[in-house]
C-alpha cells in the first residue's frame, strides 16, 4: 500500500495501489521525483519573491518567532535574516508596545481573517537592531501549512512620508 504525504498525494497514492505493485513503484518513484521539483520551483519563485520585494515580509509562527525575513526586512531593520530567525517577533518592537502588540497578533490568530490590510492611520513604531524607531504600515495575512498557522507582514517604512505630511501642515499653516 502506497502512502504520500504532498500536495494531490491521496489522489496520486490511489492510483498507483491500484496498479500492480512493480508499476507502482516505479510510477511512486516518479512522482516523487517530480513533486520534489515542483518543492524546490516553489522555493526558488518564493526566494525570489523576498529577494526582489523592496518592502519588508516577515512571516512568524504560532509562537510569534520569525521563521521568514526577506532582503527588504534586512535593509528596512538592519539585522540579517541569520541572526533574526528563531527570534521572537517582539524584537522588532519598542518595549512600549510589545504587550499590546502581541495581544493584537494573538487576536488575529484567533480569528476567522485571513487578511488585514493597516490603513495609514494604523501606522505602528517598529524597532531596528540599533535601538532607533521607526513608523511603518503593514498588510497581514495568515495560512495554515503542514498543520502550522504562519502568519506574514508585508511592512513598509512611512517615516520619510510622515516628515514630509508634517513639513505640508506646517508650511500650510505658516502661509
């Protein structure tokens, strides 16, 4: 009896213990060989994807550890996707808002959204490796994979946007 573990292998699995048991082998060789490249084509086109992305996608676990971090999350917060991994997400937080953050997150969690766009007067502080704030916007989305919930940030910095939002205001208001 045949037993796959991938993306269509109960169909696959049935089809090849109906053949006789040298065929199926041979065909169960075959597929797993080639969902195997179909696996790492996905990894390549997701590499890609957070090599490319100018803003920052961090994906963490059910336990808020991040388990993704994209070239732009480096650039944007200054750690190297080695160091960070493993990490909790809380790192990337100034202290004043950790507990509230986390709370928002694990609400999220819980819910039936799967997406969550922040709208611009939803903009929160984030922290970089060396201590300084920034403000950032940022879409949310959740997946469930293998039986584990992720859940990704796609995270823009605003705070040359916001300077520029203040220096219109006040040069509004000085004329």
């Amino acid at each position: 009896m045949v037993s796959l573990k991938f993306y269509g292998g109960q169909e696959l699995a049935a089809a090849l213990n109906a053949m006789p048991p040298k065929v199926a082998r041979k065909n169960a060789l075959k597929a797993l060989r080639a969902a195997a490249e179909g696996d790492r084509a996905r990894a390549a086109l997701l590499q890609g994807v957070l090599d490319g992305s100018i803003d920052a996608i961090v994906t963490v676990d059910a336990h808020q550890r991040v388990v993704i971090f994209s070239t732009g999350a480096e650039q944007l917060f200054g750690w190297c996707a080695d160091e960070i991994i493993g990490q909790p997400l809380s790192v990337l937080l100034p202290d004043r808002v950790r507990e509230a953050h986390a709370g928002h997150v694990a609400g999220f969690q819980r819910s039936s959204i799967r997406h969550k766009a922040m709208q611009q007067r939803s903009v929160v502080a984030a922290r970089r490796k060396d201590g300084t704030e920034v403000h950032v916007e940022a879409s949310l989305s959740k997946v469930v994979s293998g039986g584990a919930l992720y859940m990704t940030a796609i995270v823009r910095d605003v705070t040359q946007r916001e300077a520029a939002e203040e220096e219109l205001r006040a040069s509004a208001g000085a004329g």
